[in-house]
C-alpha cells in the first residue's frame, strides 16, 4: 500500500528534514506544498508570488524527496476558483496555471485544488449556488486546457462544505466538462456527511488520482485524524483494494508527534479489511 504525508504536516522543518522524516517511517509518497521553512508559500484559498519560484529551484525541492525515496505525487495548490471578483480568480487562475507549469517542469503528474471559498460564506448559498457552479465549471475548463498542454492532470478535493457537496456532484461536474485530465483527490472525510463509504468509490472511483487519510465526525465542521471520526475504516480500505488499488493514500491533519500512530492505524483496518 502506498501511504504518505503531505510535507503542510511539518511546517517547522525543511524540504530535506521533511523528506528524512518521512523517509525514516515508511511514509513514501507526498502532496508536495511548499509549506516548509526553506519554501514558505503555502497560503489556502489564496496565492502567494512565485516569482522567485523558478523551474530549476522547484526541480531541486522535488529532487529532494525522491533522492530520499519519496514518490511525488502531486503538487497541492489549493486555491480559491469561485471569487466574484473577477480580478482575484483571474490572478487565482495565473497562480495557479504556474503551479501546472512548475508540475509539469518537474515531472510530478498531478496538481491538486479545492474548490475554494468566500470567507463568511462557506458553502451552498441558494441565491449564489448557479452562479458559483457556473465559476468553477469556467474555471476548471480553461485550467483543464492548460493542464491539457502540459501533460498533467488536475485532482479536486470537493467537500460538503463546498460548491462540489457529493461524490454524486463531483461525478456530474467531471461529465460535464468532459475532460480525461478532471480527476479526483478522494478525501472521505470531505463525504462522509453526504456520501457513504460505498456511493464514493461507486461514482469515483475510475476517476481517482489519490486520496487523503483523513476522518470526521458526520456533524463535524474540521477533519480529524484516522480512526478519530464516523468513517468505517475497514470498509473503506476494502473499497479502496477494489477500486483504487496502488494509488497513494496521502495522510492529513497529522503531526510529527502522532503520524506513526495514524500510520499503525490505518495498517490495522487495512489488515481487518483483507482478513
């Protein structure tokens, strides 16, 4: 099984502290976040300037983690594709086609992005919900173009809390903008409320890049680490060998004091799921 950290887990060490880290316990595989002390840019929902985030500086976190082992598999951007302003998305957009650029230079094959948020205004609001759909469809179809071009593929995170509440609707909106590079950053956590454990993989599953290790109570508003929430992590391990077998299962909302321990956890249901 491929299990892995996102790097945003040790913002207190650097790039290499971070890869030895994970190295040393058996965590093989990483969103890659440039959230570390030697790569400060990681701002969620947002953007920070790259412009000092050259191809070959980038070339040289990411050779990092592999010459420790460690398989990058995605570059998590993260980034807010639904603002009204049409100003704020537009840079957004620019940030985030660079983020595509920097992937594609680099040969990670997957960049990652939630839908994004008004901050106070979180989640379906009946009188914006068209027009906000209608925003990430035109913001994912010309990302998708750019994607498209560089050879890499664009993962969403959707969540309850978002535009995108349901594996259903993540499934919907992959069909309408028809486009092979569209997949999916399962996160369980981010369903569990709206979807079971069986109805993500029955509508994602073909469509999966990678998924987070992530729990949460179905009343919950935060995630909490496996083994913590309503998930039933057997069951879900046992959806996962069925439908998403290899792809990296890349833990979140871990520390450098409790990964081992979510690590184990995670082991154990897996073991329960193939007994």
């Amino acid at each position: 099984m491929n299990i892995g950290v996102v790097t945003r887990s040790f913002p207190e060490f650097s790039n290499e502290e971070t890869a030895r880290f994970m190295a040393d316990r058996g965590l093989l595989s990483t969103e890659l976040c440039f959230s570390q002390t030697d790569s400060k840019y990681w701002v969620y929902n947002g953007r920070s300037d790259l412009s000092d985030m050259t191809d070959d500086r980038a070339a040289g976190i990411v050779a990092t983690y592999r010459d420790a082992g460690i398989e990058v598999s995605v570059l998590g951007v993260f980034t807010n594709m639904i603002d009204p302003d049409e100003e704020e998305r537009e840079a957004n957009l620019v940030y985030f086609e660079r983020m595509v650029d920097i992937a594609s230079a680099t040969g990670i094959p997957t960049v990652a992005t939630e839908c994004g948020f008004i901050p106070g205004r979180r989640g379906i609001n009946a009188d914006t919900y068209e027009e906000d759909f209608d925003r990430i469809k035109a913001s994912l179809a010309r990302l998708l173009a750019h994607a498209e071009k560089r050879g890499v593929d664009i993962a969403l995170e959707a969540c309850v809390l978002d535009v995108v509440p349901s594996a259903k609707r993540a499934r919907d909106l992959i069909a309408q903008l028809g486009s092979d590079r569209l997949k999916v950053l399962l996160d369980p956590a981010n369903f569990i409320a709206n979807s079971s454990e069986e109805d993500m993989f029955r509508y994602l599953g073909p469509h999966i890049a990678y998924l987070h290790g992530k729990d949460r109570k179905v009343n919950d508003q935060r995630g909490r680490i496996v083994g913590d929430g309503d998930i039933d992590w057997p069951l879900f391990m046992r959806l996962y060998h069925e439908h998403a077998e290899g792809k990296p299962i890349i833990f979140e909302y871990v520390t450098r004091d409790n990964v081992e321990m979510v690590r184990d956890r995670l082991l154990e249901a897996d073991r329960a799921a193939t007994s």
